[in-house]
C-alpha cells in the first residue's frame, strides 16, 4: 500500500507544467537559481518527512478525525474548511488551465468552456467515489503515463535542437544569489504530493514509507527538467515569453514514430489523462476534509446532500472562474495562490507534526 504514497507525489511532480509553475521558475531564473532549488529540495523534504512521520503516528485516520480529536471545533472546523478549500483550488487551476490549452490546440473555433463542462462531469464523478477507488485510478494512471512522461524527457534531453550552452547559463547565472519567495513557493509544489495522504491514510492499515530519501534526488531531476529542457529550446529569453512553455516546448520536437509525428500529441494525451486525475484526487480529498469538518449527515429522500452540494459548489466556482479572468490573469491569480499554498502548508504540517508528538488531546 506504501506505493500509494509514491504514486501521489508523481503525480504532483508531473503536473506541476499545467499549473504554471515553469513559467513562475523561468520568469525567475536569474535571481538564483540553483540556491533556490537547493533551498526548495530542503524545506520540500523536510514537510515530506514530517507529514509522513505523523500520518505513521495517527493510523488509519483522516485530518477530520485527527484535527477535530486534538484541537477545539471553533479552531478545528474553519481550519479543516481552509485547507479544504485549498485542494479544491489547486483542481480548479488545472482544470481552467487544461481547458485553454485543449481548446487551443483543437482550432480557434473551439469554446474552452465546452471542455471544462466535459471535465468538470468527469472529474466530480470521478471524485465522488470512495478513497479506494481513488487508489486504483491513481495506480493505473500513474503506472501508464510516467514511461510517456519518461518518453518526453528523454526525446527532449536528446534532441539535436536542445541548447546545452543557454541552460549551462542559466544554471550559473547569479546562482548563488538569494531567490525570492515566488519561486520557493512555486518549486515546492512538486513535494506537495503528500498531503494527500491526509485523506488517503484511511486507506493505509500500516503506513510506512521506506525510500523517503529518494525524494529529493526525485525533486531535483524534476526541477532541472522542468526549467532547463524550456531554456535549452526555447533559449535564455525567448523561454520567458510563454504563459504556458511546456506547451510551446513539446511542440518543438518531433517524434517520427508511425502516425506520431509531433511531441505534442503524445503530451496533450498525457496531461488530460493527468490533469484528470489530480484534480480528482484533490478534489476528493478536498471533499472529504470539508464534508468531516460540517456535521451532520444532510439527507432528504435518501439522497445525500453534501457531495451535490459541495461538488455542484466547486464546478459552479471553477466555471465562473473560467469566464471571469483571462490566462494572464490565471497566471497571476495562481502565482499568488501558491504563495499561499506555501505557507499554509507549512504551518499545518507542522501542526499536525506537533499534535503526532504530543500525542494528547487539547481541547
């Protein structure tokens, strides 16, 4: 079962090029770099190890069930509907982000909200079944496309158009100069994979992941791919000019394999079935932290209530969304979001780290 937890952490590590942030790493790469991977790579590990050792401590149990036993309801549930909220926000940026780039690769003639309807169907269906059909769906998505992401990275590694002089510049370019918040918080999204296990702990009988020191080697290769692969391409300042580089990046290769011709069909297939996914899985752990927090089963006719409504509530937000801001301001929006994220996240694990260790009840 501990391959789960592995699986959730790919997973975030890969789709990190929806949710822009190669973009945010590029548009900061000269303000250090390399310190801010290495700085990254620390703290990314570090919340992984803690998270991991205090999920060990509380087994079999969900946040709900850990937050409401130690903390007071008045503190416990606006914290639960908190971080709840920011899972279904992460969903929701890539979501409204797939949306815009299948639309635009479909023709100029495509609506990007006939697909986020598709997606958002699927994606609620998806989310709203139980924490172990979650698991399934993450294994066997996740066992099919990391050799496609594999297939990728090594045609883009060995292309004759990569400029390995532009990343070597962009590598030692004022590489020790101190880099700024945004691009700490956005790098460490790619560690953010095991907070999921909030939720999918329930599932875990003996929760005990044993190669927890390969997840910063993991981090590294994926912080260098996703940054320098764009630079060697796209070269030290055209990279920048791209709100969705990945994108640009793919299309600049060419596979020569049967009818697969461009790089960028095989990444279009790959980050639906992706995006799919992970907002699934987000979202179902949002809903499960939300739907602990609100007591009460909230049943008419024999119909459940909660995930109509909470999931009828994220699709109508994620809609508006979609209508209201445009990709730049996508892009701002979801800069400022994973600033937050960084430091929500750090503060709750280090709750939850705190409350496996004093193992008492404070209320």
């Amino acid at each position: 079962m501990n391959r789960y937890f592995y699986y959730s952490i790919l997973m975030c590590m890969l789709i990190n090029t929806i949710i822009y942030v190669p973009t945010i790493l590029i548009a900061h790469r000269r303000e250090g770099a390399m310190l801010g991977f290495g700085l990254t790579i620390v703290v990314g590990s570090l919340l992984s190890w803690m998270f991991s050792k205090a999920m060990m401590t509380f087994k079999s149990r969900g946040l709900p069930e850990i937050v409401l036993a130690h903390l007071h309801p008045a503190f416990g549930v606006p914290l639960l509907l908190y971080v709840g909220s920011m899972f279904f926000a992460a969903g929701t940026v890539v979501l409204v982000s797939y949306s815009g780039i299948i639309s635009r690769s479909m023709g100029t003639t495509s609506q990007p909200e006939v697909f986020l309807i598709l997606f958002l169907i699927t994606v609620c269906w998806w989310a709203s079944r139980s924490t172990k059909t979650i698991l399934y769906l993450l294994e066997i998505i996740m066992l099919i496309n990391v050799p496609l992401a594999a297939v990728i990275f090594i045609k883009a590694v060995t292309s004759e158009y990569m400029n390995w002089y532009a990343v070597w510049e962009t590598a030692t370019e004022n590489a020790l100069k101190l880099p700024k918040m945004e691009f700490i918080a956005a790098a460490s999204y790619l560690f953010t994979g095991y907070i999921n296990m909030g939720i999918l702990n329930r599932e875990f009988r003996q929760f005990r992941p044993k190669l927890l020191w390969a997840i910063p080697f993991l981090g590294l290769g994926v912080l260098c791919t996703t940054v320098f692969i764009p630079v060697g391409f796209h070269g030290t300042v055209g990279a920048e000019h791209y709100v969705t580089v990945w994108v640009s990046t793919s299309d600049s290769m060419q596979m020569e394999l049967g009818f697969v011709e461009r790089v960028i069909y095989l990444y279009l297939m790959l980050f639906l079935s992706l995006s799919l996914l992970f907002a699934s899985v987000v979202w179902h752990v949002g809903y499960e932290i939300i739907q602990g927090a609100l007591p009460g089963k909230w049943v008419v006719n024999s119909i459940q209530l909660k995930p109509v409504l909470i999931f009828g509530l994220f699709a109508a937000v994620t809609y508006g969304y979609l209508t209201l801001f445009n990709e730049k301001q996508t892009l701002s929006l979801a800069t400022a979001w994973l600033s937050i994220r960084f430091w929500s996240e750090l503060a709750f694990v280090v709750l939850v780290y705190y409350l496996s260790r004093k193992g008492t009840n404070l209320t």
